[in-house]
C-alpha cells in the first residue's frame, strides 16, 4: 500500500524531513502541506517533485491523506495530534511529545481509543551507529559501562521563530527541546536512573528564556553513571555531536562529524609525567555511505501502520523520558538531587 502523507508544520524541521520522502517513493506520497503561514507552505510544497496543495488549516488537510507527520511548535502538539487521531489518521509526532504530562497522556489515550499508530520521531534511536553502540553496551561486548558522555554544541538562536525563545511555548528550555533526544538515548541504553543532577545557564544565550546551556549528571541503578552537556551558545566546537562509553575494556566513541564508531583502548595504568599509548580501533565507518537516521524512522513507522505493531519509540517511552527532565527541573529549583524512583522505566 502506497501511504498518502500530510505534513503539518513546514518550519526548519519539516525542510529537514523532505529528503526523506524521495527515498521512501515506492511507500509514500506527500498529498498536502500546511502551514498558517501561506509562503511556508508553499514553498515546501515546491521542494516535493508532485508540488502536493498547501493549506493553512490542517482540519482542511485531513481528508487528502491517511498518514500525518506532525511537525508544529511544542505548544501546539497536543491539539492537532489529538484532532489527526480523532480523524481516523496515523501520527509521527515531533518530539518532544507535549508540554505536559496531562497533553501527553491525553495524546496516549486518543491513539488507544482510534486504534491508530502514534510514534514520537526520536530519529536517533534510528541511528545505525548509535544502535551499534547500544548493542555493544548492552551485549558488554566490552565489559560493563561505567560512564556513558554525550556533547550537543551547537548555536540556535532562531530569530524567525520565536516560540522557541519563550519557556511557555518551548516547555522549557535548551534540555527540554533538545536535550530530550539524548536523556532518551541514555535511558534506552543504560537502564532506570535514580538520582541526577540539573545545572543550567542563560548566560550567553540572552535570547532564551530558560536556559541556553545544560549540564545533566544521572546515576543508574546499576552504579553507571551518565552525562549530557548540551548548549545552543556555541561559537565554536572541537566535540560537536559526540558520544563517549567507557566500558571495562575501553571506550567506545561516536564522532558524529566522521561518522565512524571507535574503540580506544589499550591504556597501560597512569604513570605520572609520562604519555598515555592509546591504540584506535575503526568499528563502523559510514563516511562514504551518510546514515540518514529520519528515513529509517519513517519506514519504521510505515511499517508499523501497515503491520499494526508496536514503534520502537512509544509515546510511553517518551514520556518517561519528559518525567525524568520535569525531575531534573524541579530539583535544580529546589537545589537538591533528582530522584527517580517513582519514574517507571522499561525500556
């Protein structure tokens, strides 16, 4: 069955998503896009080979299509995914799910209540370097990981859109919007967190409302610990979009900008004043062939429409994810550690 797709929200992301369609040809066909702004719409619709109708109400949209990839402002998510399930469609919801758990849980029980396919698109559980890393994590191929580090440096200002400013609109801040793609990856590869730590800064972000930088530190019921720097004030970059596992054996490195997989290793025990022999090893090279994490996403999703099983990114698991950052918030208000406990998590 060829899926007849409507895309609402044709901001930066949904630019972001339109190379994914040529690939998926043969399963999908783009047949309306919105956007309140008519230019916006317009234009994307001109980016597809079949230049599909724009609309600028997606209540107007819904009869062109069996299939929706969701991709609005934070705010906004609730509402219109709950209308396209209401609708008899099946949602790829951009995360983070909702603002809250109350329009999270309502999005849940909508999709239960169609029998549709809600799927939040955290495209980097796609990622085929990033499931190997995982797998080696998992499989201790290496040993046990003690310490699982991840760096996102990048510079987001977004003048056009400024919804992205204000915490309101947003749901929170650098961590919330970003920072979600990474306390989910660490959540499906290390396990329930306990407690955790939340620091965080405007400083040099002024354009945001809550913080433009954060510092997240997690301790795992297995005794792992885990770390995410994130920052949208960079000005410059050496890690950029780095992973680090350290495991018994060595570390495990993803170099997002070489898209390869490493494992150093070899160190001897530290002698002081002396320099460290650190063998490298290549595990996966897809320099020549660029992973492109969001077209795997969408087949996944195709996939699960057609099949009736289950996303491997539930809105479940998205919302353990949310629980786990709401924590983290509150404890940096209230200056004292995270605790997790009554976070259920099963991933």
């Amino acid at each position: 069955m060829k899926h007849k797709l409507i895309l609402i929200g044709c901001g930066g992301m949904a630019k972001g998503h339109v190379s994914r369609f040529e690939s998926l040809e043969d399963r999908l066909e783009v047949a309306a896009v919105v956007d309140i702004n008519p230019e916006k719409a317009q234009a994307v619709s001109d980016l597809l080979p079949n230049h599909p109708p724009a609309f600028t109400d997606y209540h107007d949209a819904l009869p062109h299509g069996d299939v929706v990839l969701q991709c609005l402002p934070h705010h906004l998510h609730a509402a219109c995914t709950i209308d396209c399930l209401n609708a008899g469609k099946h949602v790829l919801a951009e995360k983070p799910l909702a603002n809250t758990k109350e329009e999270c849980l309502a999005m849940m029980e909508a999709a239960k209540r169609n029998n549709r396919t809600l799927m939040v698109a955290y495209c980097m559980r796609f990622d085929p370097i990033v499931r190997e890393m995982r797998r080696l994590i998992k499989e201790k191929v290496y040993g046990e990981c003690f310490q699982l580090s991840i760096w996102t440096e990048q510079l987001t200002i977004k003048e056009d859109a400024p919804w992205i400013h204000d915490r309101k609109t947003l749901g929170g801040g650098q961590l919330f919007s970003h920072g979600c793609h990474y306390i989910d990856l660490m959540l499906w590869m290390m396990g329930k967190p306990v407690r955790g730590t939340h620091t965080s800064t405007k400083l040099c972000t002024p354009w945001m409302d809550r913080e433009g930088t954060s510092n997240v530190c997690l301790e795992f019921e297995n005794g792992a610990l885990g770390y995410h720097f994130g920052t949208w004030g960079a000005r410059g970059t050496k890690l950029g979009y780095s992973f680090h596992a350290h495991c018994e054996k060595g570390m495990l490195e993803y170099n997002r900008s070489e898209n390869r997989l490493y494992l150093r290793g070899n160190i001897a025990e530290h002698i002081p004043d002396t320099a460290e022999d650190c063998r490298e090893y290549i595990l996966m090279d897809l320099q020549q062939s660029p992973s492109k994490p969001t077209r795997e996403e969408m087949s996944h999703f195709l996939d699960c429409v057609d099949n009736g099983t289950t996303p491997e990114t539930t809105p479940e698991d998205s919302l353990t994810g949310l629980e786990v950052i709401w924590e983290l918030y509150n404890a940096e208000e209230e200056s004292r550690l995270a605790d997790f406990s009554a976070i259920p998590v099963d991933f």
